[in-house]
C-alpha cells in the first residue's frame, strides 16, 4: 500500500476503510498495449466516484506513457 492508502485505512473507520478498498479493486485502468489492473493496485483510490476519465501515464508493462482508461468493471 502507498502512503496516501495506508493513512487512510488507519484514519477511516474500519467499514469505510474496506469499502474503499473493495471499490478501488473495481476500478480498472488499461493501457492501449492492453495491460490492466485495478486502481488500488495502482497504488491509487478511487471510492464513490463516476464516470470513465483518462489519465497521462507510464504503463508498467510497456514502460510507454499513454492515456490510460479508467472505468469500472462491468457488473459490479
């Protein structure tokens, strides 16, 4: 977990610390070489949020900086 994560795990309570885990691990971001994984993993969080952004980063698996999609997984 990064720093951001593991500060407010231990600042939430204990209901909304896992909520939002679960959330982020919904969240996926994927790059146009087709690599995925969930924000949380990403070392992000995103937790009652909406909607499909886009964000300008290094992809680990290619190394190349794109625009990654972020979206939630379907059926969640």
């Amino acid at each position: 977990m990064t720093i951001i994560q593991q500060f407010l795990t231990a600042v939430l309570p204990e209901a909304w610390a896992k909520d939002m885990r679960s959330e982020s691990l919904t969240w996926m971001v994927r790059c146009t070489c087709g690599f995925e994984r969930s924000i949380w993993e990403s070392g992000g969080i995103r937790w009652k949020a909406k909607g499909s952004p886009r964000r300008f980063i290094v992809c680990s698996q290619c190394g190349q900086r794109t625009w990654h999609i972020v979206y939630r997984k379907p059926g969640v």
